[in-house]
C-alpha cells in the first residue's frame, strides 16, 4: 500500500512540473510552430452598382444590388511558424450554406433627365449564401518595448470567394410616364411576384493586399490583450452575376464585373487570449472591415459561353462593410 503510495505521489510530481519544464523551453526556443482551429459568425453586406453617364456626362447611380450577410457562419483554422521576432501565419475558412438575409435591387431609371433621386424600381428577394472560401496569409515582426508590450508591423493577403441565390420576393416597377417613370412607391407601379422563382444569382472573388500596425500587451500569466489596425494598398475584385428573370433570350442575362482600387479598404481588430496551459491558449476576436467602393468596367452575356460585351458608357463598383466574431483555440509546440 505504502508502495503504490508512493508511486502516485512521484507521477503527480513529475506531471505537475511538466508544464513550467516546457514553458521555460518554449520561452528559450528560437522556433515554434502552431494550430489554431477557429470558429465565427460573420454580419455584414456586399454591394454591386452600375453608374451610367447623365444628360451633362457626369456619372450617377443606376443600380444598386445590395447581397446580405446576416448572418454568415464559417468555421476554418490557422497554422503559423515563428523564429525569434518574426511569425508567419496562414488561414483558411469556409462557410456554412445558409439563409442570410435578404437581397434588395434598387435602380434609379431617371438619372438621364436630370433627377437621380427618384428611385423608380425596388425588389427585395431571400439571400442565401451558397458557399464561401476564404484564405490568406500574415507575416509580422515584433518589437518589444517592454517586457509585457509588442508591437509589430504587419504585411498581409486575403482571398475570399462568396456565392449567393436570391429567391422568391416581391418587385415593385414604376411605369413609364412623360420623361421618365413613376417612383416604385407611388400608384403608377406594376407589383411582380416572384415566389417561387429565383431572381438572381452572384459569384464574388476578391484580392486584397493590407498594410498595418498590431500591439498585445499581457496583464499577467493567463490574460493578453490585442489591438490592430490595417489599409489595403491595392484590391483587385471580379464578379459574376445572372439575373434570371431579363428572358429577352429565354436564359436571362449574364454580367460580369472587373474593378481595382487603390488604398480603398480598411480594417481593425482587437482580441483577447486567455493561457489555459503553456503550450494551449484560447483566443476571441472581434473585428470590422469596409472595403470600397471600387469601379472598374461592365460587361453583359445572353449566354453562358463565355462570351462579353463591354457595357459602353457606364461603370461597374462595389464595396463589402461587415463585422465578425471568432473564437479559436492555440496549440503550439
């Protein structure tokens, strides 16, 4: 008995220094390696325009398709390497296909006479996000100014890919009247039901270049806290997009869109990261990016062949603002 004893008291006090042998060689090691599996929610829009020359040739809004996010599940994981000061990271999510919002498809068909505040056609149909992939890459060097704050600059890339269906719904279309039509709202309209059918469909690829600036400063053992900040030195976006219901041909119509911009986003960030053991941390983020709006050229297709035709005279944008919440958990060997 006295034996066994024994033996339990010598693996409790080998297991119970375990941890501080480790955190004393992980704090000496000049490389680490990690995982980091990583779930959130993301809130949220992305927005497509057409801008069409007015009677003086100066441009103005003629249509406006706002694709909700509200929500957006997705779930994903970081791995990153670090030696002495600097770390490099790589991401990688998708999302969970879901209902996420609605779809609202706003144009202002008077903008050529002069009046670019009537809105003349409103509809608004169930989003649903169909799939998503978002990855990128961060690398960093960390400064030390003291012994609990670090502060880093940060070069980083974001590719994200968002497709989404938009269904069912209602349109309210002002008829035509003298020069021009008639608000959507008013009594010379035409009501569109669109249960049933769906309205449009749009295809989103974004790259996104960032420049910034990350601190953490630890309160003790087990809390750090984190703050950064970035802004896109150049953006590069195309996106597809079928409006189903224009059947001049019987398929609809087709759209693409390719635009850039330079310095047109920005983003920030704070965190929190609470030490479960030496070697598993687990970390909360919240963070808000507004990208946009960037113009480029627009191009239609009555089929899907691949075949364009530049939209003359008019210009394509689009710009994404949304929140996200994650919650991870950290690994490192």
């Amino acid at each position: 008995m006295k034996k066994n004893i024994r033996i339990v008291l010598f693996i409790v006090l080998c297991t119970s220094t375990l941890p501080r042998s480790y955190a004393e060689g992980k704090s000496s090691a000049a490389f680490h390696i990690w995982v980091e599996p990583l779930c959130g929610v993301r809130w949220g829009s992305l927005g497509e325009y057409v801008y069409a020359p007015d009677y003086t040739g100066s441009y103005v809004k003629l249509s406006y398709l706002q694709w909700e996010e509200k929500p957006v599940w997705y779930y994903g994981g970081k791995i990153g390497a670090s030696l002495k000061n600097i770390t490099l990271t790589g991401y990688a999510t998708g999302t969970v296909p879901a209902a996420c919002g609605s779809m609202k498809d706003s144009d202002w068909q008077n903008y050529y006479y002069g009046d670019t505040s009537t809105k003349t056609n409103y509809s608004i149909s169930d989003n649903e996000l169909v799939s998503g992939i978002q990855a990128g890459g961060v690398l960093s060097y960390s400064f030390h100014p003291s012994m609990n704050l670090s502060v880093s600059p940060v070069v980083s890339f974001d590719f994200d890919y968002t497709s989404m269906s938009a269904a069912n719904g209602t349109g309210w279309y002002g008829n035509e009247q003298g020069s021009g039509y008639a608000a959507w709202d008013s009594t010379n309209r035409t009501i569109y039901d669109f249960t049933g059918e769906t309205v449009c469909s749009y295809r989103r690829y974004t790259y996104t270049g960032w420049l910034g600036c990350k601190a953490s400063y630890t309160f003790s053992n087990r809390w750090q806290f984190g703050l950064s900040g970035s802004v896109s030195p150049y953006m590069y976006m195309y996106s597809f997009d079928h409006h189903f219901l224009n059947t001049e041909t019987g398929d609809g119509t087709y759209y693409m869109d390719i635009m850039s911009g330079w310095f047109s986003g920005i983003k920030g960030e704070i965190h929190t990261q609470f030490t479960v053991t030496p070697w598993c941390f687990f970390l909360f983020s919240v963070s808000g990016t507004a990208c946009g709006p960037i113009y480029g050229k627009d191009y239609y297709s009555y089929t899907n062949d691949g075949s364009w035709t530049l939209v003359q005279d008019c210009k394509a944008a689009a710009d994404a603002v949304y929140c996200q919440a994650a919650a991870s958990i950290k690994m490192v060997w």
